[in-house]
C-alpha cells in the first residue's frame, strides 16, 4: 500500500521537487555532520519508517521549518546504517517509481548491492542473474565472488530493459545512470541497480514477490558497507533539484598521501595504510582477503575465525555471517575479559585449531570492549608465536591476529622490534571515533612487515566491493588525523580526572578502565565502564534495579547537560559527552548471556568536566 506521498509523487512531481528544495535549505546541521545519534529519540524497529512517518506529515502540511525537521525522530543510529538524507534520498526515489519507502535502499557501494541479493539467494538456493547495460561497476570481479564469496550467477550484457527474457530465479539489472532518480522498471526486473560514479548506487526492489528481500539487503549495509554517504546524498538531492553540485573532496590522492603518510607515523609502520569507507568495511575486506589467501595457499584446510563472543556486535554478526556462506568457516569463541584471561583462551583456542589442521584468524580489541583491559602482551606474544604441531606431525599454521585498536589507536603494536611485529598482525581502527573526531565512517587498516602480502587481498576485496574511502572521506581525515594524538591525550586526562572523582563519591561503584600503570605505556582511552552498586533480595531483584539504575544515570545527566551529554554509542568525538549501556546498543547482536549490563561512559577532549561532576554528584546524593 503507497502513502499519500507516494501516491502524488508521480501525478505531481514539481510539487515534490520543490518541497525537497524547501527541506534542503532548512535542514538542521546534524543531518550533514553527525555520525552516530542519540538513542534516546531512537526506536531500532522503526528504523527509517518512523522518520518517514513523520517527515510525510510535514509533507501533506507542507512544514520546512528548522524546528520541525530538528524534532523528526532518529532514523538509524549509526549513520553508516543509514540517516536523515539517505532516507530522503529513497523516500524521492520511491515517490518518483510509484515504490515503497522500504523498497528503495541507496549504497556508498555500487558491487555490495549485488552482492546482498546474491547472499540472499545462496540460502534460498535460488539462481540469479546479472544483467547490465553499458559496463558493470569496474571493481565487479565475477571470478573472485564466485571463487571466494561462493556465489553463483549469470552475467550478461544487454541493450535496455526491454531485452529482458523470462528467466527462473532472480534478475538483478545494473545501469550506470547520471539520473538514478527515474528508472525504468518492468516484471522481468526483480532488483534495478542505478549506479552512479560519484555518489554510489540506488537499489530499487521491484515486485511483492521480492518483499522478503529488503530486511536482508539492509542487514548487509548495516554489516559489511554503509549507506550513500550525507554529502552525496545531499549532492544528489541538489542535483535532483536543479542545483549543479561538483565534486566532493578536493584532490584525493593529495588527500590520500597526507592521510597514509599521518597514519604511518601515528601506527609506527611502513606499510601503507588501506581506507575503507567505515570500520566494518575495513574488517569485511580483512575477512574476505583472509579467507582468500587461505583458499590459496592451505586448499583443503578449514578456516576458524575467533571472536570474542561478547566484543563489538557488529564484529561478532559480520564474522558470524561470513562464516554461514562457507563451509569451510567456523566462528569459534575466545573468552577475553570480565574475568577471563585473553592469554589463556588464545592458548586453548589455538591448540585446538592446531589439532584439526585448520587455519586460525583471531579478532580482538586491545583495550577490550566494555571492560576497558589491556592482556598481558608479552604473553599474549608468546602465545601467538609459539610452534605448535597437528596431529599427523605437521607444523601447524601460524595465527594471523586483527587487532581492533578503535579505543588505542596511537599505540604501537606492529613497528620494528613492537610487541606484535614478531606475529602476522593486521590492526584496524573505525574512523568515526578518533581519527575524523565523528565526522565521518571512513576506517583504515595496516600490518605489519609480516602481514604485507595478506594485505594485497585485503586491498583487493575492498577494492571489489567498491568500499573504499570516498573522497569527501579522505578530505576529513587528511583534515582531522594530524591532531589525533594530542585529541586523544586531552580526552584521556578528562576522563581520568571524571573517573577519580566517580571513584572517591561512590566508593561502592565498580569502575572498568585502565591503570595508571598502563596509562604510562601509553593506553590512554577515553572510555570507561561502571557498574553501579544495586540493592535486592534476589539476583533477579538486584539486575532489575542496577538495570533501572544505569538509566536514570544516563537520564539525568542528558536531561542536565543537553549540550554536551548525550545517550549515544559512539566516542573519539570532538565535544562532549556519550552515555550508553552496551548490551543495548554495541553488542545488539551478542548473545544475551555474553551481554554486559552496565553504563559505558566516553569523555572528549572538550566538555565542561566541573558541570559533569556536579550533576553526577547530584544524582549520588539523591538516586542512591
């Protein structure tokens, strides 16, 4: 059923057009600069269509002004999932196609698309084929996505729409369009891809008989690439509506040069730095080269990916989904913290890979995530090093260990002579925490001298799936990465300063954040969890109230301080404060029993400290 919207969409285009227009120029800031969002006008089920609903009232009463569009509820919380323009984006899209909202799913991407509907189609045993016009995207690389990815299609080019034969399966057509507004679509068609050199590619699912399909195509923006990015959504909107809109991001190889010559100096390396379009597509290009050097050079081997089965959700989901499309991966879990010993679980886990013959890779955060410990390194280094035999006699394979170095990454782990530079290490970091200050996704990778020739892969799928840095991304960076370190510094002594003062108020707090004694060999995160103290005569009784208690913590300082505090996920941001609970919001996808309950707190380097200890202070003396 189409909204009214959708229904005057094509009687009406103009009227459209120029209510775009009108919303264009009043849009508040945020929808343009702000990477992740506040959970507390945010409802994770109604992702996208909650925004819409309302944005539609606006529509039929023909409301542009500021304060409106600024109350319009959140519509993802990661704006990598998607966001305020993306989701204008569509809902044009939709209109001008007589489609629903949902059926329209714009890609930074122009290759993932595609591969969305082929991992769909791999579970549902269903054949797809490829048809373009003109070219394909040029990374599209049909020999490595059915080698490595394991999908199967037909690829074949074609004159328009109209030469389209029937065909038993999925047809997924890809058309390189300056307009990927208005598209032509037809039953012969199930997926219409516009692809756009600049701003990516709009997805277009056509039919009721494809409706099952939108839930798992979103699924893998949210996990392997991200959406149209803000300023290409807005470039294309300005477009749309008569405004000529260049390209973004200045010279972005001068840009590239600065960011890779930056990180270089900021990781310790010598090895070039790869810049993907968010962290997880950085970490989907690790898994996918992985798995194809593996391929390669041990055939016939299984692969064991291990993940820490309570860090980051997006991590665990993504190597979870990649393992499901292979048989020869498995996810295996590796215990790290809140009283498990990261040491110890590489040392059984890697023995029991040794015994099967298989080929390990090991994904942890240094810092962990949410109980902020550092592992023992040396140990940890002997552990990865250490010689181990299979079973017929063999010398095992040796580790390759992605080290998530998001909360740290001014430390060293891969130089010459570093703790990890004696180990295939390959360490990323999310871009939109430190090192553009959350003014963008975009993350990057580096190894070490002994990961050079696994990086060629890495570089490579993220090549194929088109999930490279865009240049607007790469403009942030070379902006934003020099004066990492020294943003990192600064927000480290604020939190250090809030967490002694936490520490002598409310004694009976437990507190999760570094040493001092770490601190001085350089881990100086600005992120700390606390568990607050809780009352009951039941364990039951004591969960609820710590669980009632992290929320009126969290409350009442955005409600104090609604400036700077803010109940969001993210961290590394230029200004202010983010308040969270990672069992509802990083480790979304993490099994209930692995989740952690408690509040995660992040400091930046630029926040009025005396006004947060006040209020917390306030909160001690009258919530417990």
């Amino acid at each position: 059923m189409h909204t009214a919207f959708e229904r005057s969409a094509t009687l009406n285009g103009n009227t459209m057009i120029s209510y775009v227009e009108k919303v264009l120029e009043n849009m508040p800031a945020d929808w343009l600069n702000l990477t992740t969002h506040r959970l507390d006008i945010y409802n994770e089920e109604q992702a996208k269509s909650q925004f819409l609903e309302q944005l539609e009232v606006l529509y039929r009463n023909n409301v542009t002004d500021k304060t409106a569009l600024n109350e319009l509820p959140t519509a993802y919380d990661y704006i990598r999932l998607g966001h305020p323009l993306s989701c204008l984006l569509e809902w044009v899209v939709a209109g001008v196609n007589d489609l629903e909202a949902k059926s329209v799913i714009s890609f930074s991407s122009k290759v993932t698309p595609i591969l969305a509907v082929l991992r769909k189609n791999l579970f549902e045993k269903k054949k797809t084929r490829i048809l373009y016009t003109g070219k394909l995207p040029s990374s599209f690389n049909a020999e490595m996505i059915r080698r490595v990815y394991g999908y199967t299609f037909d690829l074949k080019e074609v004159r328009g729409v109209e030469d389209i034969p029937a065909f038993d399966g999925s047809t997924i057509f890809v058309a390189p369009q300056e307009d990927i507004f208005t598209v032509k679509l037809s039953s012969g068609i199930d997926f219409f891809l516009s692809t756009h050199a600049q701003f990516g590619s709009v997805l277009l699912i056509n039919g009721a008989q494809n409706k099952g399909y939108v839930s798992d195509i979103q699924h893998v923006r949210r996990r392997e690439t991200i959406a149209m990015t803000p300023a290409n959504c807005l470039a294309a909107l300005r477009v749309l509506t008569g405004e000529l809109s260049g390209p973004q991001g200045g010279d972005v190889e001068v840009n590239k040069a600065v960011v890779i010559d930056a990180l270089k100096e900021i990781t310790g390396t010598e090895t070039r730095a790869l810049l993907g379009s968010s962290g997880l597509s950085v970490q989907y290009a690790i898994m996918m080269g992985l798995i194809d050097h593996a391929l390669e050079n041990h055939p016939g081997k299984d692969i064991k990916i291990i993940v820490p089965p309570n860090c980051y959700g997006g991590t665990n989901d993504q190597a979870r989904r990649v393992a499901a499309c292979l048989d020869k991966v498995e996810v295996l879990d590796l215990p790290v913290d809140g009283g498990n010993d990261m040491v110890q679980g590489v040392e059984k886990v890697l023995a029991e890979v040794a015994k099967q013959d298989a080929v390990p890779y090991i994904i942890a955060e240094i810092p962990t995530n949410p109980r902020v410990e550092v592992p023992d390194l040396i140990k940890l280094q002997e552990a990865l090093e250490k010689k181990r035999t299979t079973p017929n006699g063999g010398i095992a394979v040796d580790p390759v260990f992605i080290l998530d170095q998001t909360f740290c990454p001014n430390v060293h782990f891969l130089g010459e002579g570093e703790v990890l530079s004696t180990v295939r290490t390959i360490s990323y970091s999310s871009g939109s925490k430190f090192p553009s200050g959350g003014l963008c996704t975009a993350g990057y990778c580096v190894g070490n001298k002994l990961a050079e020739s696994l990086m060629e892969k890495v570089e490579a799928h993220l090549i194929l799936c088109d999930n490279e840095a865009t240049a607007h991304q790469v403009e942030i960076l070379a902006r934003q990465l020099p004066s990492m370190n020294q943003r990192i510094m600064a927000a480290y002594t604020n939190t250090r300063e809030f967490v002694n003062f936490v520490g002598e108020v409310l004694p009976e707090a437990q507190i999760n954040f570094v040493s001092e004694e770490l601190a001085a060999q350089g881990f100086t995160p600005s992120v700390f969890s606390l568990g607050l103290p809780t009352k009951g005569n039941t364990p039951e009784e004591k969960e609820a109230y710590k669980r009632a208690l992290n929320l009126k913590l969290i409350n009442r300082m955005i409600t104090e301080i609604p400036d700077e505090s803010k109940y969001c996920v993210s961290y590394g941001q230029l200004k202010g404060c983010y308040w969270t609970v990672p069992a509802t919001s990083t480790q979304g996808t993490t099994k209930e029993g692995d989740k952690d309950y408690i509040v995660r707190v992040a400091l930046s380097p630029d926040m009025d400290l005396d006004r947060h200890k006040e209020v917390f202070l306030q909160f001690v003396t009258t919530a417990i």
